[in-house]
C-alpha cells in the first residue's frame, strides 16, 4: 500500500460494498448512525481503502481514534511482539507488566505533578462510569452536575449525562438520577443572547446561582462531569473562565472535577490534554479513542487520595489486557518521538487559516472554532445563523464521492479531526475537495 491520494474508481458505494451494506443492514442494531456508506479493508496514515478499491482521504480518523495514523508501523510493531508472547492473563486476579509501565507513561502525560491512580477499561463510555462511580464513592455525595450538550458515551452512566440529543436518551428514562444540568459556554449561539467577552459569564451564574441555591446543594454535590471541548456537541471551546469558574467551585465546595477527555486528550488540541492549555488540573481525567491508536482501551486517572475504594469495589475482567497495553505504550513513544504535537499545532494553524479564507468566500459557513487539529465548522442558512443541518449532511456525501471522509458534529457543524500526522499537501487536497462541495451546495 502505497497511497498517494483520494481515488475513487467505482460509483459509490460500489458493486461490493453494496453487497455488504445490504446484509449488515438486516442483520446489525439500527441504532448505528452511519455517515457514509464506506465498506473499509485496508488503511495506512491518513488514507482508507474500501472494499471496491476506491481510497479516501481521511479527515475523521474514526472520530479521532487513529490519532497517529491507520496502522502506525511502531504500534502495529509492538502489538505483533506482545502477541507472540502474551494474549490475555486475567489482570483482574493477577499482574502484567505493560500495565504497570504504561500507568508510570501515563502519570507523566497526565495534568497534575500530584500522585495518582489509574483504572483501565475498554471504552470511552466505561472510563465515564468509572469516573462518575469513583466520585461518588470517594465523595459519598449524592449529585453530579453535567453540561447541556455534552456528550459522555452510551452505558447507563454515562448516557444519563449525555444531552448531545434525545434520541440518546428517550425510551431509556429513569436515567440515572443524580444528574443535574447546566449550560455549556456556547458563545455563538449564547443562550442568554449575550456576547463574550463582556457577557458575565452568565451561562456560569446559572450554575453558581440558580443550580446550587435553589436545585441541590453544592455540599451534596460530587463531581462536575465537563469536556473542556464539546465534541460531539459541535466543537465548542469555552472561554478560559469556565475554568477559572470550575476551579473556583472545586475549591470552595470540595466539588470533584472531572473532564471527559476521551475525544480532546492524547494531543489532539496540540498539547497532550486540552485542559492543559487553561492551566487546569482535572481531580479525575478520561481518555480513550486515539489512547491505542484503534484497538479497543481506554482509562480514568485520578489524584491517588481520590482513587481510593475498597477492594471488589470496581472491576472488569478484559480492562488493561497486555496487547492493548503494548499498543497504548507505543502511542506515547510515536507522540513523543515523532513530535506529533508540534505538527498538530503547524497543521492546525494552517487547517484553520485556510478555513478562515474559505469562510470569506462561503457565506454559509457561520463559525469555524476548535484548537489544533480538532476544527468545528457551523453551517447556518442565513444571518440569522438558522442551522444549515440539512446543507451540512449533503456537503458530507459530496465529499465522500469525491474521496473525502467528513464527520457530522452538533445540529449542523462538520468537525474536521483528521489523523494527527497529516501535512500540508494532505490538508490542501482535503481543503480542495470540501471547496469544490461548497461550490456545488451554492
Ligand atoms: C467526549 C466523549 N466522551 C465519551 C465518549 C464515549 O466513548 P465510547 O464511544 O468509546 O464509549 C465519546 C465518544 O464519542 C466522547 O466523544
């Protein structure tokens, strides 16, 4: 595989994805949301083959799961000693190595010059229950407090924090019901109808003043549960003083923070974790996605006091299996030696000056925000910034006929999360083909 670009050499989906579109379609769950119809075989960096042979550049990375490229030789490499040595012993009765050596990595990468502990489990959504359980038990506080908007995974627990949308949450109600709601700072589509800087902060004042003086009490509260970038929401980043804000309340109240950065963490914003760029030290911290580069891992690190249940309290019987282990130990040499997070913020200044340009010329892009390589952009129909969802979903289809794998983020916004070793001719083929569906959408 030598890939050199998107080609596309049969109508789409072709003649074999068809095939198996058709007999996933009445055999699989219905509740997949599927963007496109993308059979894929075969990947390497920052291209996808399909199944008809047509290749796409990759733009989405499996919502940023192939952080440092499809099949990063390092990873796949150490992946391929650790199964000649050893699949599986249960970790949960016994010890492996790769753990241990992966939570020391861990603890360096992580914010906070604190001791720690750390949990690992299989999912982004699994690392969330770890989380909201291990607050509550260390707390033993009834409440948590979560962001509209914000999207937390699919297990209960976490589902009961998520309000991305009701599809996610209608017919699975009572939901958990230590959950309470606050707005995000979403300062394009403010709910207040105030304009930042200048705006008081007023969706937080929600929070100080009406959540915790006439909803429950903040010394009955155990955890603010918060990405420090929205993702599934629409890729929104707060103003700093929503951290400043947060920091405030965990002081004041004894409040555990903790931040959800399963789609953010791993270098994805240009530093190793997006709570980083505010100086903040999240008391529990999230992350799984790009964390084994695509093999199924995650983990919730948390200050060593917090961590601190009692034995039988939390357990799963395939968390931390030494092949992912391997993989997740190499993806933090590949960041570190590679420089990905250098390349992460050259990239993702140009990505978004570029986009700036293409803002001038297409009236219908109505906010473009993110950091590094986590770019949202907003489609809205008029000046009235009425979401343009319907435009934004037919630009997705146009791109992926033409070679380009887009992702959906919020009502009507495209987040742009391509693998983080991308360059610059890559991002300007990319750039020319969501041009050319602009053009056509006009
Ligand atoms: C911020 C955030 N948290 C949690 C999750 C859930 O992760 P998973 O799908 O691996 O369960 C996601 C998934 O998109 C996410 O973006």
């Amino acid at each position: 595989m030598n890939y050199t670009g998107p080609k596309i050499v049969t109508s789409l989906p072709g003649p074999k994805a068809q095939g198996v579109i058709e007999r996933d379609l009445a055999m699989l769950s219905p509740s997949l949301t599927r963007t496109a119809p993308l059979v894929g075989v075969r990947a390497e960096g920052v291209y996808v083959e399909d199944i008809d042979g047509n290749v796409f550049l990759d733009f989405g990375s499996g919502i940023g799961v192939t952080g440092v490229g499809h099949r990063h030789p390092k990873v796949i490499e150490a992946v391929k000693k650790q199964l000649d040595a050893l699949v599986f012993v249960n970790s949960l009765d016994y010890y492996t190595l790769p753990q241990v050596e992966l939570a020391e990595m861990l603890f360096k990468v992580t914010p906070g010059d604190f001791p720690k502990r750390v949990f690992y489990s299989n999912s982004g959504s699994e690392s969330i229950d770890t989380a909201i359980k291990m607050a509550k038990w260390h707390s033993r506080r009834a409440y948590g407090v979560g962001f509209i908007n914000g999207f937390h995974g699919r297990t209960m627990g976490a589902t009961s924090f998520t309000t991305t949308n009701l599809a996610a949450r209608r017919g699975f109600s009572p939901l958990y019901p230590i959950a309470q709601f606050t707005p995000y700072p979403y300062c394009y589509r403010c709910l207040f109808n105030r304009t930042y800087p200048g705006c008081d902060m007023e969706c937080m004042n929600y929070l100080t003043d009406v959540v915790f003086k006439k909803i429950i009490a903040p010394d009955e509260t155990a955890f603010i549960l918060f990405e420090p970038v929205q993702g599934a929401g629409g890729y929104i980043v707060p103003p700093k003083e929503f951290f400043t804000i947060l920091s405030d309340l965990a002081k004041k109240h004894g409040i555990l923070m903790i931040a959800d950065e399963v789609q953010t963490g791993y270098g994805r914003t240009g530093k190793m974790f997006a709570c980083e760029h505010f100086g903040f030290e999240p008391d529990i911290i999230t992350m799984s996605k790009a964390f084994a580069n695509g093999f199924p891992a995650a983990a919730t690190v948390a200050r060593r006091e917090v961590m601190d249940w009692d034995d039988n309290a939390h357990e799963g019987t395939l968390n931390g299996g030494p092949v992912i282990m391997e993989a997740a130990k190499a993806v933090l040499r590949v960041i570190d030696e590679e420089k990905i997070l250098e390349n992460v913020r050259i990239q993702g200044e140009y990505l978004r000056a570029q986009l700036d340009e293409l803002q001038k010329r297409y009236s219908i892009i109505g906010d473009i925000r993110g950091m590094g390589l986590m770019i949202g952009i907003e489609l809205v129909k008029d000046e009235k910034k009425t979401p343009a969802g319907k435009q934004r979903d037919e630009l997705i289809q146009a791109a992926f006929s033409r070679g380009l794998l887009l992702m959906a983020a919020g009502a009507s916004s495209l987040r742009l999360i391509p693998p983080m070793i991308i360059n610059r001719e890559q991002i300007d083929t990319g750039l020319a083909i969501m041009e050319d569906c602009l053009k056509e959408l006009h």
